[in-house]
C-alpha cells in the first residue's frame, strides 16, 4: 500500500476534479502492474495497472489507494468493472470514496464478483495523499497550505522589507517542490507589489509544473496570466483547483488563518535572529489564548541544511 500512494503521489495537483490514486498489482510475490491517476483524472490508476500487468491480473491481489470507482462515465468503464473482468483475486482498499455515486458500491460490486476485499489499510496516508480532492469534496474548495520561512523569532523581512533569503538552498528547493505539489498558488497585494514574484518552478525536470497564480486583492485587477480573487472565501470558486498553496505576505498569510481557511503549515525556520523586524502575521482574530491550544498537529519535521522544516496539520472535528 505504501507503494501505491507514493505513485499516487505523482498525480497531486494535476488530476482535478479527479482523485490523484495509486493502484499496484502483485501476483505470487511479484509485482507485475503500476498506475497512477494520469493528468486529467484519465486514465485512472486501475486500469493503467491492469493495462501493464495483462493476462497476469488473474488471480492476483490489487493495493489501491481508494476504492475502485463504480459510477458510469462517458470517459471510460469503471475501475470495479475493470477489475472484476481482468479476474482478480483480491482488492486491498486504503480508503473508501466519498463521492456519493460510488461510495461502498466499488467494494460491494467487487465484492458480487466474487473478489475479496479489504479496506482501511493506512488510511491516514490516503487522506493526506488525496487531500486536495477529500476537502473539496467535504467542504467544497481546495485544500490549503500555508508556507511561511521565518527567523527564530519570527520575522519575514527586516523592518525594511528585505527578505531575500531568509532561509537557505535547500529548503528554498523544498519550497519549489511543494510548489510542483500544488495546482495554484496565491500571494497578497502588498507582496506582488513588493516583490513582482514569479511564482513558477524552478527545480530541473519539474518546471512544467508550475502552478497557475492567483492573486488576493480587493481592488487591484489580476495581471496578465493571474486569477484574482478578493476574499480567501473566494478559493471555493477556483475552478479545477483541488491544492492551492499560500505563500505571500503575512496579510494575506493572516486573511486565511482568520478565516479558518488554512488545512497545512508549512515553517520553514532559519537559525537567525532579525530583532524588529516585520512579523509573519498579523492578528488572526482569537479573543483569548485558550483558543489558540489544541488546533494544530505537528506531522513532519526535518533539518534542510541549517534551516528546521514543521509541517502542521489543522485539527479539525
């Protein structure tokens, strides 16, 4: 299972509205089929595994990092279909679909068949692999990450404004791969008109995964090439959008915790002092420190070079 979610992984951010699933067949120890939710949502992960593996799918058990599809589509035939003619012995599920056309009647169709299905294998890995298309479909918009790089005292610039760089070269390459991981990405008014900031993908191999750019402004129309939107509410009408990444300024960084918009941090921490200079955010609403507790979960942490990497998932009911 493991295995199918870090192919899963290779859709992120490109399968909208379609869920990014990693699917792997193996047969008498072997593997003998890999797929993953290809750019568009088609093919799905089932069925460019079942095209690998052949006539060799017979009687072989399938991991899948959510239950096969059984709702009709003009695009294709559906997963559990597939997988019930191809003759496959046993389907392993890490989480079930929520979408209601399918939810239960994969594994159950699988399951008249004649297939043996298991389910709930690691699905804590499946929801935070497929997180962008869970929350749209939970709370109808993408899923949100704020990315913020910081001195130890928690600054983003000198009192002047300078920022460049407050972290070093490899947390700076991590930062774009998150960027690759996310099908848009957002900054403020006061950071583009500060920094004119490209926002692309600057890691070999991975530019054409640059993530289109939206800008949050009241007022201000969008440049050439930008999406405006003037509220964070506003991310819920980001069409074909199921990740979207927050990075600029502590304005709008303090917009999207206000709003309780924020789902993933992400803090890039330098080991420097800057002493008086300008804060990463600003007030995010909360009327008393009680409220502050018990919000957030730490998920990762790593060293990236001199600088400390904390992912922070937001906990939610």
């Amino acid at each position: 299972m493991a295995a199918a979610l870090a192919l899963g992984s290779r859709g992120q951010a490109l399968t909208a509205p379609n869920p990014n699933v990693g699917c792997v067949i193996v047969r008498e120890g072997r593997v003998v089929g890999r797929g993953w939710t290809q750019p568009g949502g088609r093919p799905h992960a089932e069925a460019m595994a079942l095209a690998e593996a052949g006539d060799q799918a017979r009687g072989a058990t399938v991991y899948t990092s959510l239950e096969p599809c059984a709702h009709e589509s003009p695009r294709g035939p559906t997963c559990s279909s597939l997988l019930a003619t191809a003759g496959v012995a046993r389907v392993v599920v890490a989480l079930g679909d929520p979408d209601p056309r399918t939810n239960g009647a994969g594994m159950a169709r699988l399951e008249t068949a004649g297939i043996a299905v298991s389910h709930g294998i690691n699905p804590a890995g499946a929801q935070a692999s497929m997180a962008g298309f869970l929350t749209r479909l939970s709370r109808g918009r993408p899923s949100v990450t704020l990315k913020l790089a910081t001195s130890l005292d928690g600054a983003i610039a000198l009192a002047s404004g300078e920022s460049t760089w407050i972290t070093g070269p490899r947390a700076r390459a991590h930062a774009h791969l998150e960027r690759a991981r996310h099908g848009a990405i957002l900054v403020g008014r006061g950071t583009w008109q500060a920094d004119a900031p490209r926002l692309d993908v600057r890691l070999p191999g991975l530019e054409p995964r640059s993530p289109r750019r939206i800008l949050l402004s009241r007022r201000d129309a969008a440049p050439d090439g930008w999406t405006r939107i003037a509220a964070p509410d506003d991310v819920s009408t980001l069409d074909g959008i199921d990740q979207l990444l927050v990075e600029g300024g502590a304005g709008a960084a303090s917009a999207f915790l206000a709003a309780d918009l924020v789902d993933r941090l992400l803090l890039y921490r330098a080991p420097i002092l800057i002493g008086g200079g300008k804060s990463s955010i600003g007030d995010i609403g909360l009327k008393q420190l009680d409220d502050a507790h018990g919000r957030w979960r730490l998920s990762d942490a790593r060293m990236l070079g001199s600088d400390r990497l904390e992912v922070y998932e937001r906990v939610r009911a």
